[in-house]
C-alpha cells in the first residue's frame, strides 16, 4: 500500500536541501550552505544594481570635474575663467 501525500508534505524542505549545490569558482557547497550562498549572491547582486543606479546619477558631475581638473594640470588657466 503507498504512502498517503498530505498538504503539508508539500512544504517539506529535505529534498531541497539535498538537492542544492553551489559553485562558483573554487567555492562548492551543498545543502544548507548551498542555500545560504546563493541568497548572499542574490543581495550581493541587488545591492551592486543600486549602488550602480545611485552613483549614475553623479557621472555627469564626475565627468565635468574630472576635466576642469584636467584643464588645470597643462596649465591652460585662461579656459577657466568665466
């Protein structure tokens, strides 16, 4: 006779975790680390996208400065003056 599958078998998390693995580079990991590395991946990646999305928006100024700056080291003065 087989085994009855409750509602509540579908939540159970030991397949997953047997599953998991994790490679990247020389790291490897499996089961829980495995799980734990990829939701630190997961934020790493999130959190790079907005630091990348904030800092867009300072590139023109960047960009600007880095040339006025530019502009005084070969000592061309007159094209700073307004």
């Amino acid at each position: 006779m087989a085994k009855r599958r409750g509602f509540l078998d579908l939540f159970d998390g030991r397949p997953l975790v047997r599953g998991s693995r994790f490679r990247l580079g020389g790291v490897r990991a499996r089961g829980i680390p495995a799980i734990l590395c990829g939701a630190a991946a997961i934020v790493l990646a999130a959190r790079t996208g907005a630091a990348l999305n904030r800092g867009i928006v300072a590139l023109p100024e960047t960009i600007r400065e880095v040339r006025l700056f530019w502009v005084a080291l070969r000592g061309e003065r007159r094209e700073l003056a307004p």
